[in-house]
C-alpha cells in the first residue's frame, strides 16, 4: 500500500518519482493509478505542488483543507474546459 511509504505532513512530502521507486511502480501514471484506488477505498492521501510536490499523509485538519481547496479548484477548472469542448461540438453540429 502507497499509505505504508508515506510520511506525515506536508513537509514531510515524497516526490513522485521517489514514491514510485519504493512503491514498485513502472511509471508515475502507474503510481497515480494506484494512489487513485487507495483513495478510492478510503485512504487520506494528501498531495501538493508545493516545494517540489509530493504525496503524504495529514498532519493536521488544515493540510486537508488546502487539498481540499486544490482539488475543488482543479476540478472547477476540468468542468470548465468540458464545457467548451461541449460548445465547440454544438457550434459544429455534432
């Protein structure tokens, strides 16, 4: 498990590279697969872009509200880019 190669806190965070290499993963995409279906079970693994980035676990209730806020972030900006592409279909009739 990813949780088992983590450290706690932000500051504390592993690259993904370097998670990748501990975790036995062939690739970062590979990494990312796995990291999305521990989290998908239940697993609180906290990422940031942050210094370098990486992956770790909460040290506090304020390193999941930042991840919070990221991740709702990205995924307002994901939506919007959906909708354009959506706009440019209908523009073209397809």
């Amino acid at each position: 498990m990813i949780e088992d190669f983590l450290l706690v806190g932000k500051k504390n965070a592993i690259s993904s590279q370097r998670l990748a290499d501990l975790a036995g993963c062939k690739s970062i995409r590979e990494l990312q697969q796995v990291i999305a279906e521990e989290r998908a079970a239940g697993a609180v693994i906290l990422s940031t872009c942050q210094d370098g980035g990486g992956y770790f676990l909460p040290q506090n209730a304020e390193e999941v509200r930042e991840f919070i806020v990221t991740l709702e972030s990205r995924g307002k900006h994901t939506l919007l880019a959906l909708d354009s592409a959506r706009a440019y279909l209908n523009q073209i009739g397809e």
